[in-house]
C-alpha cells in the first residue's frame, strides 16, 4: 500500500518503509517538544491499535515496575473513580485490552472496530499512563500490605496479601520459574535481567509508596515513551489528541534509560542452586541447564541467525541436539528452558534435562558439548538446514491469532527494537535479512561456523 505521512503540527515526521510482505508501511514520528517516538504501522486494517510503551528497567527485584503497571490503572485526574480499566472492559467495544509488564518495558495497549470506543479508550490509557493518581491506598492493594492471617482476629499472625505479592508466589512456586530466574541471575550479573522484574515475593515487602512515585516520575515520562498504533488511522488527528491530552504537559527529559552491554565472562560460570518441593523424595527432581550470552536481538542479521540455528538444533526429535536431549539417560527428558531468548536486549540460549540428578551435571554438560562439537565438526544436512530457513520465513509471516490481534502482534514484534532504540522496521522487513541467509547456507560450514562461534 502507499500512503502519504501526514503528522500534526506536534511531532516531526522521521522517515517512512513499505513492508511489501506485509502490507503495510511503517512510519517514524517523534514528539517535538519531549521527544517521544510514534511508530505508525499504516494498513488498510478496520481493525485499530494503540500502545504505550515506556522503558522499565528495575535495578532489584521488589516488583516496582510490575506494582506500578497494576496500580496505574486505579484511578486517572481525569477519571478518579476506583477502577476505570474494568469499567471499561464491561462497557467498551474493544477487542483487546491489557497491560503488560516485561524484563525491561511497561506497555499499554488496546484495540477496537470502532472508531468512537478507540477515541474513549485512549482518553482512558492516555490519562491512566501519564496522570495516574498512585493512591496510597491502591499501593497496598496491588503491592503488598499486612493483615492478621484471620481477619477478624487481632491475635492471629500476620501475614503479608497484596495483587501482585500473591501473583508472584503462585509464579515463584514453579521450579521452571525459579530456574529461569536464577539462571537470568547469573547470565545478567550486571544488568536489569539480573533482577526479577515481575518481583521477589521475599523483596516486594521492602518497596516503599516514596519509591514507587519516584519510579513513576522517572520512567513514565513522554521522553522515554515509545507509542506504536496500526490500522486505518488519521494520524494527525491522533497525534494531534496525544499532545493536547497529555505530552503538552511535559518538557523533554534529560534522563536516557537504557541497558548497557552486558560483561562477558572470561571462563563458564558453573552454579548450583535450590528450588522449594513439597515431596520428601528428590530423586530425579535436578534440573541442569547451559546457557550462552549471544549477540543484541536489535542486530536483526543476529536475530536471524540465531533464530535458524535454534531450529536446526531443537526444532524436532531429528535434530541432532534434541535427539541427544530426548535420548539421553541422565534425565526424562529436554529442560522447558530449550530455546533462544530474544525478548531481551542481548539473546541468550539454553539447553539442558530435566529429571536429572545432581551428580550428573558434569556428564550433562559433556553430552551437550559434545554433540555441539559432532555438528560442528560434521556439519549439518543441506536440505535440513533449507527446510528450516522456510520454516522460519513462514513463522515470521504467521498470522498466530491467540486471542490477540494481528495488528498488535506485529506491534510486539517490533516492541523491544523500539524500546532499545533499535529498527523496528528492519525487525518486521525481514526479507533483506532472509536473503542473506539464503546466501549463507549454501556454505556448508555456515551452521558449524555458527557453533563454533
């Protein structure tokens, strides 16, 4: 499709690129006066989407950015009332709406069909985002607070209760949960991923309502926002209501959030650590898992290659590190942490058995190493390695649905290259990026190239 930019007076219109493949075109703005950055997805789409986005990156493991997210949405200046968010759920016409808090950003999106519910939607996000009233008392409501363990008894223990405290000991008590989050511990040792941003039930007591509101006023500010829409919009007039709505208030930011490189360690780091089980008997409940740091999911040749390898390796019980995985006798089976982990600013992959004991960790480690060294030194099945490069392209094409709208998909596709001030636009074109691969494999040291690597 093609379509002429037009922004408001407000922002500066920054560039614009056809997804042929797609059929849309992404357009870049950015806010004059704070900064803030508008991605634009144009698309001949009845269906409309917005999203905030703003930079979180929690420096402990409290849960602040997680609290806030719920808290936000209690209660606006201009919508004082206790809870907006589900009034609106019961009488909007929207097809989605949410709020999501990742490793290192807070989003705010929803959709609609109707171009008056889109309207009162976003009066409703954009004052809940930017002029939260944070009542004291919805802090203890969706943080945390103490209470006597029998509520009409003021001799019984106390006990702490709050949204998210509560939410986050049900994810805490998985054992994949708690391995995830000590091995980002340890592969992040400087960064925001080493911190639980969802929240520690054991620290989310040690966050303050001072420290929340600091959190707010830091890092929900227009100059570290990101806002990203899709669909059949007048983009001047939108942007038009965003700056007389909210981003008129503020003055540009000199704070710039982001997340450094991490420090790459000079040796393997090899840490044993505990999880909580109810049964008496621990055999057979060890977890073993290897992870390696890889190169910024905003580096989109990266992104695909690492993509590529993962499925060469683990798509399917042919794969050579599956196959070593699921026949292996050291555990019952592959770890639920197989895979690549791109949501991050630097990927990381990990493979590893479940159901393992704790003496088996150095053959573990040797059967994975070892058949890494095999593919490397044996190379891999040209017609395999095709196979997975069309899986792949297709899988970048998939329009998924699971109860989220296609244009809101794409969105998130493109979110953390937005959040890291990388191209999100080069994340959704993909097929430069495919090209080249196709180039590449026809090396046939390509795939063990990339092992050794």
């Amino acid at each position: 499709m093609s379509v002429t930019p037009v922004s408001s007076s407000s922002f500066r219109f920054l560039r614009s690129e056809a997804v042929a493949s797609l059929n849309l075109e992404v357009q870049e703005y950015e806010h004059i006066q704070t900064g803030a950055k508008h991605f634009h997805l144009a698309a001949a789409q009845e269906e409309k989407v917005f999203l905030v986005a703003f930079r979180t990156m929690p420096q402990d493991s409290s849960g602040v950015a997680h609290i806030l997210e719920h808290t936000a949405l209690c209660g606006s200046e201009r919508f004082p009332v206790r809870d907006p968010f589900f009034m609106m759920t019961r009488r909007s016409l929207n097809t989605f709406m949410n709020a999501f808090t990742s490793s290192d950003w807070t989003a705010y999106p929803f959709a609609s069909l109707n171009p008056k519910d889109f309207d009162n939607l976003l009066d409703v996000y954009l004052d809940a985002a930017f002029f939260s009233r944070l009542d004291p008392m919805d802090f203890a409501q969706e943080g945390h607070r103490v209470e006597f363990a029998e509520p009409n008894n003021p001799e019984s223990d106390l006990v702490y209760k709050g949204v998210v405290f509560n939410e986050m000991k049900g994810a805490m008590s998985s054992p994949t949960s708690t391995l995830w989050q000590t091995f980002t511990k340890y592969l992040f040792p400087e960064t925001t991923y080493h911190h639980n941003s969802g929240g520690e039930p054991a620290s989310i007591p040690d966050l303050t309502y001072e420290q929340l509101r600091e959190f707010y006023a830091s890092h929900y500010h227009p100059s570290n926002a990101v806002f990203m829409t899709f669909g059949d919009l007048d983009v001047a007039a939108l942007q038009e209501k965003i700056h007389q709505q909210a981003l008129s208030n503020f003055e540009r930011s000199d704070i710039e959030l982001k997340v450094p490189d991490e420090k790459r360690y000079f040796a393997p780091v090899r840490v044993e650590e505990a999880y909580a089980l109810d049964q008496e008997d621990l055999s057979k409940q060890t977890h073993h898992v290897l992870g390696w740091l890889l190169p910024r999911s905003i580096d989109v040749d990266a992104l695909m290659k690492a993509h590529l390898l993962e499925r060469v390796l683990l798509d399917n019980s042919s794969s050579p590190l599956l196959a070593a995985l699921e026949s292996s006798t050291l555990g019952t089976g592959p770890s639920p942490l197989c895979g690549l982990e791109d949501s991050n600013r630097e990927m990381s992959f990990v493979c590893g058995l479940e159901g393992s004991e704790p003496e088996d960790a150095a053959a573990v480690e040797q059967l994975i190493l070892d058949t890494l060294q095999k593919v490397a030194d044996e190379g891999v099945d040209p017609r395999s390695v095709a196979a997975q490069l069309h899986q792949l392209e297709l899988s970048q094409r998939e329009i998924t649905g699971d109860g989220m709208p296609f244009g809101l998909q794409l969105i998130l596709a493109g979110m953390s290259a937005a959040i890291h001030r990388g191209d999100p636009v080069s994340v959704l074109n993909i097929d430069p990026a495919l090209a080249k691969l196709r180039e590449a494999v026809k090396d046939a040291d390509f795939i063990p190239n990339l092992i050794r690597e």
